[in-house]
C-alpha cells in the first residue's frame, strides 16, 4: 500500500507538471528573465510601485487581448480593434457632454458601441461567411469614416467622465489600482467562460474543426457571433479605461493595442489558428509585452531601437515554442 | 498562338473571373471618374490618377503573391516605408551612383522579404504573427533612417519614372505592366508558381506529390519583397523625400489586402492572379477619387472607402444562395 502511494506520489509531480504548457511556462519565465534583467539595471523593477504602476499599464492591453483572445480561439482574428477602442473611448466623452444621465452612462454607452460593431463583425463573419480578416478590416475602415466624420477630424473636445477617471487612475483598495481591478474582474469572468461553460468549450471545438462542432449540435454561428461581439465590447471596455486614463480621447489611440493584443494572444500560447490555449498564457503574454515596453522605455533607448528589439524578442519566443508541425 | 478549343473559353472564364470583375469595376468607376473631372479624358488626368494608384499597386501585387500560397503578408507596407527611407539616402548623385542605389534599395526589399520566406517556412510560424513582429523590425530600421522626414531624390530619374512616355502614357503604368510581365507571368507559369498555387489551394496533396512548397513559398515571400521595394522606390520619386511614417505604412499594408480581395484573390489561398490585384489596387484609389470629382467633403473620403470595401467584400458572400447542404458552410 505505502509503496503503492509513494510510486503514485513520485509519478504525481511529473504528471501535473506535464500538464503545464511549456508556452505558458516559458511566458512566465520570460517575464521573470526582464524582471530579473531589469532589477541588474536598476533596483526600482522589483519594488512593489513600479510592478503595480506597470500592471495598472497592462490591465488596458489585458482588457483588449482579453477579447482578442476569444476570437483567436475560434480561429478568426479581429483587426478592427484600433478603431474599436477609440470609439469606445470617444463615444464614452461624447456621452459626458449631455450632462448628469450622460456621464452616468458614459461607460455602458461606449462599451455598446463596441459591442455594435462586434456584432457587424461577427453577423458577417458567422452568417455570411466573410473571412475575419477581411470583415473586421473593413469595419475598421467604416468605424474610422464614422469617427473622423463625427470629429471633424480633429481630437473630440469632450472629455473623459469623473467615472471613468477614477475606473482607470482611481483606488477602490488602496495599492492597486482600479484598472487592474477590472482586468481582474474581466479576467475572472473569462476564466469562467472558458472553463465552465458551455459557450468556452464551444469556443474551443470551434477552433479545432467547426464542421466537428456543427455536427456535434453546437450551433456554431451563435457562438462566433458572441465571440465577436465580446471581443467589440472588451475592445471598447479598454478605450473607455484608456480614455479616463489620459482624461479625453484621441484619434489614433487605438493603433498601438492591435499587434500587442494579437502578440500577447499568440505569446502566451494561443494557437493563433485556434482550438487551443489557456487564459493564464493571455495574463503571461500581456505581462511579458508590457514589461518589454517599459524596460526597454527606462533604458532610454529610441523609438527605433524599440521596435527592433521588440520585433526580434517577439520572434525569438515564437521560435521557442510557436512551431507549427511539419505538413 | 495555340488555338482554344471549343468550350474550353468557359475554363478560362472560370479561371479568370475574378480578375475580369474587378477590371470591369475599375473600368466602370474609371469612367464616372473622367466623365465628372473638370479636364476630363486627358493625358495629365490620366498621369495623376496612375501615379496615384501605382503604389498601391505595387503592394498589392506583393501582396498577391503571398496570398495565393493560402499566406498573408503584413510587412508590406512596413517594406515600403524602410526602402522609400533607404531611397532618401541612396538614390542620389552621378547616374552610377543612382543605379547602384535602385540596385541597393531592390536588394534590401528582397532580402526583408526573404527574411519572412525563411522564418515561415524553416522557423514554421503562422504568417500573420510572423510578419507582424518582422514589420516592426522593419520599421525600426526605417525610424533608425529617417527619425524625421527628410532626404533627396535623384530628381531627374523621379521625373522620368513619373511623366509620360511620348507624352501620352503614363511611366507609371508602363513600369507597372513591366513590372507584371518581367516577375508575375514568368513565376505563374513556372513550376514554382504552380506549386505555390498548389500550396494555397491543397498543401499536402501538393507535398505529397512532390511539389516544391518550400521553394515556391520562398520565392512568392521574396518577390513579394521586391515588388514593396519597388512600391517604396515609387513613393520616394514621389515624394522626393523619405519618412518613416507609421500610420502610412500600416495603411498600405491594410489596403493592400482590401486590394488584392477587390482583385478577386482568395485570401484562402489558390485563386486569383496579380493581374486582378492590380485592378483591384487601381479601383480602390479610384473611389477616393470620385469623391474629389464629385465634391464630397474629404471627411467623408475614409467612411466611403470603407463602406465600398465592405459591400465589395459581402458580394463574395452572395455564394452562399447557392449552398445545398449546410456542411458546405464550412469549407
């Protein structure tokens, strides 16, 4: 018997941490790699400021990777995040000009934008059969028209709502921010989609072989649509966050979220043509990205330098782990 | 010339459609373009407009021949702007001097674009991310070139490349057609071209036959370089000038897909041709145009493309009356 367990209990550990995905695993290394390079350089990147200032600029990008995450799971992509996230963030400052109802619903006002053009999306993605990637560019294009046609192609005068400041630089429990208590919130949510329900497996089948999952009575359409409408909501969830964080909107705010939120995807070991991947991988990729950007931000080295770096990194840990099987 | 056999005209057709549509629609919007412009029919319309759209089309035709392989390639338009800043340093001075810097700015966009071909096909990553993360290394170069804009062209060859020849045709066009009939027909006919056809359409049938996959990916991501750096090469003769501007290398990359899917190239892979590409390029300039012509306020220019886009693209969908059983869905 005793014998019996030690051989179950020696065989347990390697067994659960088989179970680890080496991307995830690799993730998280990763990030503790730039922690450690970071704190040689200079002793402030392990204080407890600058990992929570550092997680407060990531819960953005976590929010928007979030629902890029879904869709990517289902083996779609959507690009039209750029301009998803400023009219989230505009459509929230230009609800705060019809005064006390305005700014009360200033939030759930842009995050239904979102949602509304998540929908476009995903109707013609699941019911037209569009190719994502071409749909969601598209609605990229017509968000934008919108937008630069409401601004007058300017930055919109209105400005960010009391509570959407204090959503993104607020402290509801006093050391961490309030945007990281959102991502928290939208991650635990996620979680539990993908986990527990119905709906995350779905997302899951989808990816690995919609005729599969048609067959099996999922009704996949259904479940595409969601998929981008939720992707459209987060998007517009983390304008509205990046709008209360600079206080109003701007036109090209949404051009520095697509490649990371697809990066962070892809990086914490989301199989980019869906069907496989974890949310803790989604948390490690957006971590890992951020951190890149600021380290490399303090190092005070140049935009270009900056790109380069971040281009090579990107690949390099792609190489790592990301191989696709031989045909 | 062999002689078609009869009926064989409806293969060719099939084959072919694609490109005749989105030839028909640039011909269609051609023409309310010039019928409405001021100065209509004339040689200096026609110069504008090409020279307009040629740099379009040069990316779209990059992008064309990655997309056949079933591959997406989103460094294009970041391989535009890091040769068009290359262009700003080289392509200056004696006539030797100015070959030697074509030559150099040719060579650096082949050489990004088998930068890509290597790390798809050895490193075998997804294309999408691949390029992604490749674009931004391309664009740090480009910034490490050019911070703020400035630079110099050789004038007298921009001059050249972008008049008329005999006063009537536009250089634009006519390097564009070379352009066609120098890298796009002799690959199309070539066995590479065939297997990277194959690969778009059924890659392990095509491997399994013995296809050269590799090879033909390999050749379809480097000329797709090429075809960028001949893009760049063009906005420099342009501009006179090079920037290493985000937003502008993003957008070509963006509209370069919006072209080639208007050009009646599957982006699933294994259908189309460089050809409708280059319609379809040449179409989606051409609605920027009709807004000028019609005098549309320039705010509405962005709205407009895009809703064209979009209605161009859900006429793909209209496939869908014909399906019979609802598994076709998902093929």
């Amino acid at each position: 018997m005793s014998e019996d367990a030690s051989l179950m209990r020696r065989s347990g550990l390697p067994a659960r941490l088989r179970r680890v995905d080496p991307a995830v695993a690799i993730a998280f290394g990763c990030v503790l790699l730039l922690l450690l390079g970071g704190s040689i350089y200079s002793s402030n990147f392990l204080s407890p400021d600058y990992l929570l200032q550092q997680l407060k600029v990531a819960s953005f990008l976590g929010v928007i990777a979030t629902g890029m995450m879904m869709v990517i799971l289902i083996g779609q992509i959507d690009l039209s995040v750029p301009w998803v996230v400023a009219a989230g963030a505009m459509m929230a400052c230009a609800a705060t000009a019809y005064g006390g109802v305005g700014s009360f619903l200033a939030i759930p006002f842009g995050i239904l934008c979102g949602a509304v053009i998540g929908a476009v999306n995903g109707l013609a993605v699941a019911y037209l059969r569009i190719p994502s990637m071409i749909i969601t560019l598209a609605t990229n294009a017509v968000v934008q028209g919108l937008m630069v046609v409401y601004t007058g192609g300017f930055a919109p005068q209105d400005s960010a709502s009391p509570a959407m400041r204090f959503l993104a630089t607020g402290y509801v429990i006093s050391p961490i921010p309030n945007g990281v208590l959102v991502w928290l919130v939208v991650g635990i949510l996620a979680v539990f989609l993908l986990v527990r329900t119905t709906f995350g497996r779905s997302l899951y089948a989808i990816g690995n072989r919609e005729r599969a999952a048609y067959m099996s009575g999922i009704d996949t359409r259904r479940i595409t649509l969601l998929a981008f409408v939720i992707s459209g909501a987060l998007s517009a969830l983390g304008g509205v966050l990046l709008a209360g964080y600079a206080s109003k909107a701007s036109q090209s705010m949404g051009d520095a979220y697509l490649l990371p939120s697809i990066a962070a995807v892809v990086l914490g070991g989301t199989h980019v043509l869906g069907g496989k991947g974890s949310y803790l991988g989604t948390v490690a990729g957006v971590i890992l990205i951020t951190l890149l950007q600021s380290i490399l931000s303090v190092m005070q080295i140049e935009e270009a330098g900056r790109q380069l770096i971040y281009g090579v990194v990107i690949i390099c840990m792609l190489l790592l782990y990301g191989r696709q099987k031989l045909v | 010339m062999k002689e078609i056999p009869h009926g064989e005209w409806r293969f060719w057709y099939a084959q072919h459609k694609g490109t005749l549509l989105a030839a028909v629609l640039f011909a269609v919007m051609f023409v309310i373009y010039v019928s409405n412009h001021p100065a209509g029919f004339t040689p200096n319309v026609v110069q504008t407009a090409s020279n307009k759209a040629a740099l379009l089309a040069f990316v779209a035709m990059a992008q064309c021949f990655v997309v056949i392989t079933a591959g997406i390639d989103l460094s294009v338009g970041m391989i535009l702007i890091l040769c068009n800043c290359l262009a700003s340093w080289l392509v200056v001075g004696t006539p030797f001097e100015t070959a030697l810097g074509v030559a150099a700015v040719l060579l650096t966009g082949l050489a990004c674009g088998m930068l890509n071909g290597l790390i798809i096909i050895f490193g075998r990553l997804q294309p999408i991310v691949t390029t992604i993360a490749t674009s931004a290394i391309f664009f740090g170069l480009a910034l490490l070139l050019r911070p703020t804009p400035g630079g110099a062209v050789n004038e007298t060859l921009a001059d050249a490349f972008t008049s008329k020849l005999f006063g009537i045709i536009p250089a634009s066009l006519v390097v564009l057609a070379a352009t066609l009939l120098i890298f796009w027909v002799p690959f199309s006919r070539s066995i590479l071209g065939r297997a990277a056809y194959a690969a778009g359409s059924a890659e392990n049938a095509a491997y399994m036959s013995g296809m050269p996959i590799k090879r033909a990916k390999f050749a379809s991501y480097a000329l797709a370089g090429l075809m960028s750096a001949i893009g760049g090469l063009y906005l420099t003769f342009f501009s006179y000038t090079g920037e290493a501007a985000f937003a502008s290398g993003n957008a070509y990359t963006l509209y370069s897909i919006a072209a080639v899917v208007l050009g009646g190239v599957s982006l699933a892979g294994g259908k189309g041709g460089a050809v409708g590409a280059v319609f379809g390029a040449l179409a989606f300039r051409t609605i920027g145009d009709l807004l000028f012509v019609f005098d549309l306020d320039p705010l509405w220019q962005p709205l407009f493309q895009g809703v064209v886009l979009m209605l161009a693209i859900s006429i793909g969908s209209m496939g869908l009356a014909r399906v019979r059983n609802r598994l076709e869905w998902f093929q």
